[in-house]
C-alpha cells in the first residue's frame, strides 16, 4: 500500500498523510520527536533534523514539512495566506499543549491564523487505546472536566481515549470553527494493518508513517 491520504480541507496545498509504503517527499523538514510541545521553523532544505521538537511551521513555497507517527496523531494546518504546520501529538504532546503552541508559532509567521484549517490525521482509535489513571490524570490538568467525554472506562484504573476528540478541543480553544476541523475517518492505525503501522499493535518493530504539508502558488492568496 503505498497511496497518500487526502484531505479536501487542505486541497490549495500540497500534502498528504502516509500509509504503508509511502516515501519521504523529496527534501522533507523534520524534527527529532520527542513528545514535547517545542515548535521550529523550516527555512530551507535540510538532510538533517532540524532540533529536538514536535512540529515545524514554514512559509517557504514549495519546502515540504512534515512528521512521522505511528499511532500518535498527525496533525496539519494551513493559513490562507499560505503559512503552514505539521505537529505531531501523541498523548504527551497533547497534555503538553503542542497544538496550542503550533498555533501560536504559526501567528509569529502570518497574519490569518484566525482563518487557519486543521486535519487529524490517521491515528490509533479509541477502541485500541487503553490508557490508565496517570495518563488520564496528566491530561486532566491541561483539559479538565473536558477530558471525561474522550474517555470510556474499560476496567479499573483504565479507559479507552479518543485522543482525536482532545485534539479537537485543543484547536477549537486556540480559535478554530468547527467547520475547519476535520479528522481523517476510517483511518485507525492499531486496526488497519494493510494501510498503517502500528507501534501498539507492533511493538518496537514498527514501521513509521510520514505525515507533510507544503505552501503551494495556488494555496497563497493575496494580501
């Protein structure tokens, strides 16, 4: 399986959400992930990771930024002016505050966050991620009450976590309508061994998908 996942939300910009088989694009900007919620800057082209962090935001046309995951969720936003982000947020990143700080990074490049698009892309599903009371309770604290409809109780000190769900939210507190957040659908990692890698279902030898977004002439309007 090698074909990219598409997102009509993000049609004005080169992107795509990889599955099995899919390559780096060529000149692909990455970062050492580290489950954190540090943002970086991609210039220019680079052979190596640019530093430790967990997303890029770029408004160079035609630099391809991306991130890798394998069952975290990738995420990538776009302005309309043609500022972009790619942020990887696993459970970590997303008590963390990554979203939020992809965001906010993005609003030191262009002036449109506001009108800014996200896509959540394919990522482990609630039903193949059990998680106990530490990871519930880390998110508590930047989430609060919130967190409680992402979760299911399963058994005791455990529930499954619709980490899409908090992803959401973080978008939506950082300004973001709900009719420019999408997610991805149908597209759980742990469950589709066909189209993904899985680091739960596989362990460490796992495969890693690659995740990039790119500005485009076409994706950039006029100021």
């Amino acid at each position: 399986m090698s074909d990219w996942i598409r997102h009509p939300l993000l049609a004005r910009q080169a992107h795509g959400f990889g599955t099995i088989g899919c390559e780096a694009p060529r000149g692909l900007v990455r970062v050492k992930q580290v489950h954190g919620r540090v943002v970086l800057r991609a210039t220019r082209a680079s052979d190596a990771p640019l530093g430790e962090a967990d997303a890029i935001v770029s408004d160079v046309p035609g630099l391809p930024i991306g991130v890798v995951t394998a069952d975290c969720i990738p995420v990538l936003i776009a302005t309309p002016s043609g500022a972009v982000a790619a942020v990887h947020a696993g459970w970590r990143g997303l008590a963390a505050g990554v979203l939020e700080a992809s965001v906010d990074a993005l609003g030191r490049i262009a002036h449109d966050t506001a009108d800014a698009v996200a896509v959540i892309g394919p990522h482990i599903g609630a039903r193949c991620y059990e998680v106990d009371a530490p990871v519930v309770s880390a998110l508590t604290l930047r989430f609060g009450d919130a967190v409680d409809a992402a979760l299911r109780a399963t058994r005791p000190g455990h529930c499954e976590i619709e980490l899409a769900r908090l992803a959401a939210l973080d978008l939506s507190r950082a300004g973001f309508a709900s009719e420019r957040i999408a997610v991805v659908e149908d597209a759980c990692t742990a469950c589709d061994p066909v189209r993904f890698h899985s680091y739960r279902r596989d362990g460490p030898a796992s495969g890693r998908l690659f995740h990039y977004i790119a500005v485009t002439d076409d994706g950039r309007q006029s100021s």
